[in-house]
C-alpha cells in the first residue's frame, strides 16, 4: 500500500518540505544561482512538483505545470517519501533506477549539502499535519 493515500496529501508533505526549501535563506540562495527548473514526476499516486528557481522569488507548482524543466525527476511517492526522511541516498537511487533523472546531474548534486535541513524538517511537517504514523513508515 502507498504512503500517501492520493495526490493532495503527497502535494501537502513533499510539497510542504519543499516549500520550506523553497523559504529558506540559505537553499534559495543557492538554488537561485542554479537556475534551475526542476520537475519531480510521481507514481502511485500520479503527481508532480515543480520548483522554479529562474526567478526570483523560487515559485513552487504542486499539479500540473506550463514551465519547461531543465531537471526531470522521476520516481515513486515511496521513494521520495523515504528519501526526505533521510533514508535514500541520492547517487545510491540513481544508480539502482529507484530514481532517475534527465538534465544537468552535477547542478543537483551540487545543491545537495544544502538541502540538508529538510531531513530534520519533513518529520516535523508530517506531525504538523498529524501524520506521525507516517514517519516511521
């Protein structure tokens, strides 16, 4: 059975860690200097993000978006979830095919070391929202 029981709860945790990434002082900074567009496409449920950091301020689209990506990301709800949990190495899910990405590899993995704080934070999102069962998950 999947994490998330459908779309919006998926757009309310991931999207929620993600936002707060997007509001961080020190994360928007660098991935501003990126440039980067980067769409996470989702399975089970079906759902994407997108995160714009070409502009300023970073804009955050959880559905359906017009903006070409210079990053596509793809990969379950799963494997996301687990990943802000800390629990997924990056190079690890890229190398196994749990994820995949097309676009610039060294520009994501440089942002990397700064998005960091969202592995504390994404508990704390999903107690926020009354999600505790999920972090152990």
């Amino acid at each position: 059975m999947p994490v998330f029981k459908d779309a919006e709860q998926l757009y309310d945790c991931i999207g929620g860690v993600l936002d707060y990434l997007r509001t961080d002082e020190t994360v928007s900074v660098a991935f501003r200097k990126s440039g980067l567009v980067i769409r996470f496409k989702y399975s089970d449920p079906d759902s994407e993000i997108t995160l714009d950091g070409s502009q300023d301020p970073i804009t955050l689209t959880c559905g359906p978006c017009d903006r070409a990506p210079t990053v596509d990301m793809t990969m379950s709800a799963d494997t996301a979830h687990q990943f802000w949990l800390g629990k997924v190495n990056l190079v690890a899910a890229l190398t196994r095919g749990a994820m995949k990405a097309k676009g610039p590899i060294p520009a994501i993995m440089k942002l990397l070391p700064v998005i960091t704080p969202a592995y504390k934070k994404y508990p704390d999102i999903l107690r926020e929202k009354g999600l505790d069962n999920l972090i152990n998950v």
